[in-house]
C-alpha cells in the first residue's frame, strides 16, 4: 500500500480551537532545543489559539466526531505538513463533510484495543461506552459512532480503560460522577444509557474522565471559575440528578464548563465576541465544591463566556521529552500538553 512507501516518524500534531490542524516534524523541535527553550508558534488569527497538542507518528490514526455522532478515521500522514509558523488547514476539509459541520471531538489511537473503550456523552445527559476495537474499519464516509435522537447531539468522546470514573456537568450547575462500569458495554449503532437526570431547560455541557491527580475547574458564563478537589465529588450511581456543583445566580450565569487540570496548565476562555482570554491555573485559589468562585475576567458589557480549553502553546513553551519519546497510546488525553 501506499503508507508501506512512508516512514513511521514522530510527528508534533497541532490542532487550533477553530480547527487547523497540521503535523510538524518532531525533529524541527529538536534543533530549537539546542538554544534550551524552543517554541511552538503558528500563525493563527488573534481569537484562534493552539488547543490541543500531541506526539505521534505517521502511522497512527486520528477518530473524529462530529456534532451529529458520526465517526471518522483519519491518518496523521494525510494530516498536512507545515512548519512552525503555519497555521494548518481546516481538519473538515480533510474529512468527507460538508463546511458547516462542527467537529466535537478528536481522539488519538495508535491501537484498537479490546480492553479500551470509547465513552460518549451528549446533551441530554445519554452516555455510551463502547469497545475502541469497534471503530478500527471506517469508511470514508464516516460510520455512526452512536445513535443520537432527533433533538439530542453529542458533546465529548474519550477513551476509557474500564476503570475510570466519568462526570458530567450541567448548565443549571449540577454535575454527576459515577464509575464507567454503571455504564455496560455496547454496540456501535446504539443510543446508550442516561447518564444524568436532566430538568427541565437544563443540558449536559461537559464531560471529564478522571485519569489523573489532578483538580476539577468549573467555570460559568459571568467568567467566574472555581478550583476544587476531585474527591469533592462524590461517586454515585448513575442516572441520578447529581449534586450541586455551581449555585447559579445572576452573578454566575450558566456553567460553561469543567476541566481536569494540574497547577501548571492554563485556562483560556473564549468569549461570544470573539475573544480569547488567558490565565494560569496556578492563580485560582481552590474552593470548596458548592462555592460560586472568583472572578477570573473582565469581560466586555454584554459578552459572555462561550467555550473553555486548556491553553497548549505559548512561546515559552517547549516539546520536553520529545527526543526519543514515543507516540501517545490511546489512554493519553488530547490535550496533552508539552510538559506531559
């Protein structure tokens, strides 16, 4: 086959919160280490940043899930090559949908395993755990990756292990954590199981698979954020209502988000008018579960947090390790940052 005729080499994969996507030779990072600092630039527009960032080689396999629960398999040798300061292409220009198709999520697999599992989660709080192995032959065209309802769509896929804990987050500010094994394996082309106990006008707006010592970040509309320990959360059984998570007031507005994170990663907050705003984890004092937080931003009259990620690039930012490292396996998380 073709890919017989292509070197297995590490590549640095970059993926922007707008969706550019490219894949730069590891080796490019390892010329700026000589200097000690190297950077990981692209020439994106002001309200774009680097979101996710990951090591792996040409051979390995790209899923992405689009907003209506298709599947697709992309190789990261199809993934355009380009330098540091390029931006990419768009990954829905490399996949057969057509422009206005929202991506919800990409998950790295370099094996398709039996004893790993993708979970999904959508908005109206259904979750689906089903065998990586399932997903090992798609088609151009994509394949169903889970069954959706007419007025449901999906919001995160992740790779689990069978021994993970998942939590789901609401936007009236409930979240729930079970154990994935409430959660029995099945098919592909199935709906799942309910997750979360949803009230009325409420959605799930995130889901985080617990894989790491590490703290939950929430964050609401009004950019307020709040800092807590993982074991604040109970574990419960799933389908409940969950507990409270944000007491949501004017002040707050809605919960946009929740994130594992570590004192070193950073927080961007993306705003509906266009906004890409910055801070370190490390500056947000840790509260207790129930708490509103503390103001995180100012934002403009009127303009509200849309979306949150976990900043990857910065100019001081190095690929540590990159030298001899090899590709993430299908238990690392997306957005793998350079230090991890």
């Amino acid at each position: 086959s073709i890919e017989d005729l292509i070197a297995n080499e590490e590549m640095v994969v970059t993926i922007s919160h707008a969706g550019y996507i490219k894949r730069t030779s590891i080796s490019t990072y390892r010329k700026q280490r000589r200097g000690g600092v190297g950077t990981i630039g692209t020439d994106l527009r002001t309200d774009d940043f680097v979101e996710h960032l990951f090591v792996a080689q040409t051979h390995d396999y790209l899923l992405v899930f689009t907003q209506d629960g298709r599947c697709f398999w992309l190789k990261v040798h199809e993934i355009p090559e380009g330098g540091r300061a390029t931006k990419g292409k768009p990954i829905v220009n490399l996949i057969n949908v057509t422009a206005d198709t929202l991506v919800k999520a990409i998950v790295p697999v370099k094996e398709f395993s039996d004893d790993q599992f993708l979970m999904f989660a959508t908005r109206n709080g259904t979750v689906k755990k089903t065998p990586l192995s399932d997903y090992s032959n798609v088609r151009s065209t994509g394949i169903k990756g889970i069954k959706l309802a007419d007025d449901d769509e999906l919001v995160d896929v992740r790779i689990t292990t069978g021994t993970n804990d998942v939590v789901l987050v609401t936007r009236h500010g409930l979240s729930i954590r079970f154990h994935e094994q409430e959660a029995r394996s099945m098919g592909r082309d199935t709906t799942g199981v309910r997750g979360i106990r949803l009230g009325k006008g409420d959605r799930v707006v995130s889901m985080v698979v617990v894989k790491r010592d590490a703290a939950f970040l929430v964050v609401t509309e009004l950019a307020l954020g709040k800092l807590t320990d993982t074991d604040a959360y109970p574990v419960q059984g799933r389908g409940g209502k969950g507990v409270l998570t944000v007491k949501r007031t004017e002040r707050t507005g809605d919960v946009v988000g929740m994130l594992e994170v570590l004192p070193e990663d950073g927080l961007m907050l993306i705003t509906r008018g266009g906004q890409s705003l910055r801070c370190a984890v490390k500056d947000i004092r840790e509260t207790a579960r129930v708490p509103q937080g503390v103001k995180l931003k100012h934002l403009e009259i009127r303009d509200v947090v849309a979306a949150i990620a976990r900043g990857v690039a910065d100019d001081k930012d190095d690929v540590e390790g990159a030298e001899g490292e090899s590709a993430p396996g299908p238990d690392d998380q997306l957005e793998m940052t350079a230090e991890e």
